[in-house]
C-alpha cells in the first residue's frame, strides 16, 4: 500500500454528464445490468421519505461524483456495506487494483458475487459474510480507498467506527443522511427562503452534532429495517476526521448537489471524500487522554485571562 497521501483534485464539472447524455455514453450500469436489477432500493416507491430509488443513470451519476475515476484508478478500495456490489462494479470499470466488499446479508453476497464473478476476475475482488464491525476488527489489510455509503447511522458506536476506517485508508468517502429534522417543520416556501443563502447552507454543513433517534435501513426486498442508531452530521465528520489528521475535500458533495439535486442538499443526503495529511497532528478524544497524554491537550487557558 502507498504510504504518501493522496494528492488533492478538484472535480470538474466537464467529467460529469446529465442523465440525459448517460445513455449515449460508457455506463457501466446498463452494460451490466444485474447490478441494478438484484438491488432492492430499485423498487422504492418515489417520494416516500425512504430513501433514494435505483436506477442505471442514478447510479451512474452518483458513482460519478462519489468515487471519480482519478480516485479510485490504481486503487485498493473498500466497501462498507456493499449491498448487491454495483460499487465494485464501478471501481473495478474504472480501473481498482482490487475490490473488498462487507455484507451482512447472506443474499446480498450471494446475488453480488455472482455479478461480480460474471464480469469480473475473480483475483480483482471478495465480499465478506460478516458484519462491518467485525470485518475491521479482524482485519490487518490497509486500503488506499474507503467508501462508508449509507452505514454509519447503523452503528451502535460510530466513533469507534470513524476511528477504525481513519487507521485503515488514505482516503475516506462517506455517504450518509442529514438529520435537521427541525427545517422540515419549516413551510416549503421558508425551507427554500432559507436554502437559498449560502451562508445558511454553510452553517448547515458545519454544525457539528451526533442525533440519537430511529434510523432506517435497507432490508430484504421492499422493506426498511428501522432501528435505534446514532447518527453524526457533516460537521461532527469534519471535526472528526480533522482530528485523525485528514483534511476534507468538497469537491464530492458539490458533485452530487450539482447532479443529484433532488437527493443530494441540506434536506436530505451529503457526500464527504476525507484525504490523509502526512503534516496533520492527531489528537485523541476525552480528559483522560489528554491528562494522560498531553500532546492531546489542544491549550490551557488561565482563569485570569478570560
């Protein structure tokens, strides 16, 4: 594994394609249909508050921006949570070195691999049986690329989580749900009065703060499992991964407002690529830590002086 960080890149809105042009063009997802067809989110109904719905251009567009060919060419990545293994689909086309996916559900590794073994080496790519949590617990293999899409709400333990990805990557995507239930209260014509300021939307994406509440996620075919979870925002991220000695990169989410805007904004979904700072101090959490290691103790501040 390479031991330099990754460079940073901006991602240009010259390699991105409206819905409209993706069928005219190289879609991996249409070459390979049963990616799209052993997914379950493709019968989600539209508009019932349960996630986004399936398709060859949505999944397109989306792994477009969530994993550029730049980031992943040449690349070990890891899928957490890996569902029916279109994201392998996806790496591997663009050019991955290897592909590991982790799947708990038994049918999803089985309808994955078989796709997976349809097109691709065998030697390129595994999905692992087994929970996330156990998979990077057992593991001692490094990956230049993570991708975490739509899994740390269902986490009992999302720091231990973040921390674990954080030792195991260069590069760190997250994909995840907003949780600011409060705007959705709002009346539409205040919602959009609101989003319509960019420091607004700024203040959104920076305010740090982990919910606690029922989480939903994706379960056998036209269901959703809703659970108890915890869930971090954009900014608890970006606090976070800081910490770890990564620095955030915005050129995923702008990709995904710009082409998915009806999943990808404040409301609803985001997009974070989290890149290795080889300069960047790390700092552990809690008073413990930093009594008992002080470079940990970001500064002391003398009563007299406040």
């Amino acid at each position: 594994m390479r031991e330099e960080p990754f460079q940073a890149f901006r991602l240009s809105r010259k390699r991105f394609r409206t819905p409209a042009q993706v069928t005219s063009m190289t879609n991996v997802f249409l070459e390979q249909p049963e990616f799209i067809s052993t997914d379950p989110r493709r019968n989600r109904p539209h508009g019932k508050g349960i996630g986004y719905k399936v398709t060859p251009e949505f999944m397109f567009l989306r792994h477009q921006a969530l994993l550029p060919q730049k980031l992943v060419q040449g690349k070990k990545v890891l899928d957490l949570g890996s569902c029916s293994g279109a994201s392998g689909a996806w790496c591997l086309s663009q050019g991955a070195t290897f592909y590991q996916g982790v799947e708990i559900n038994d049918e999803f590794v089985r309808q994955s691999s078989i796709c997976l073994a349809k097109y691709y080496d065998e030697s390129k790519w595994s999905v692992a049986p087994t929970s996330i949590e156990d998979f990077l617990d057992s593991t001692e293999d490094k990956f230049d690329v993570i991708l975490a899409s739509g899994i740390l709400y269902g986490s009992s333990d999302p720091l231990k989580l973040l921390t674990q990805i954080s030792k195991k990557a260069n590069a760190v995507v997250i994909e995840s749900v907003h949780q600011h239930v409060y705007l959705r209260m709002l009346s539409e014509t205040t919602r959009n009065i609101i989003l319509s300021h960019p420091q607004f939307i700024n203040c959104l994406e920076g305010a740090s703060f982990i919910t606690v509440g029922q989480q939903g996620m994706i379960g056998e075919d036209k269901q959703t499992v809703i659970f108890n979870g915890l869930n971090p925002s954009m900014g608890a991220l970006k606090f976070l991964f800081n910490s770890y000695g990564f620095l955030y990169n915005d050129g995923v989410n702008r990709a995904l407002k710009r082409h998915l805007p009806e999943v990808y904004h404040p409301l609803y979904r985001y997009g974070m690529l989290f890149e290795k700072s080889k300069d960047a101090k790390t700092y552990s959490f809690g008073f413990t830590n930093a009594v008992e290691n002080p470079e940990n103790i970001l500064k002391k501040i003398n009563w007299e002086d406040m």
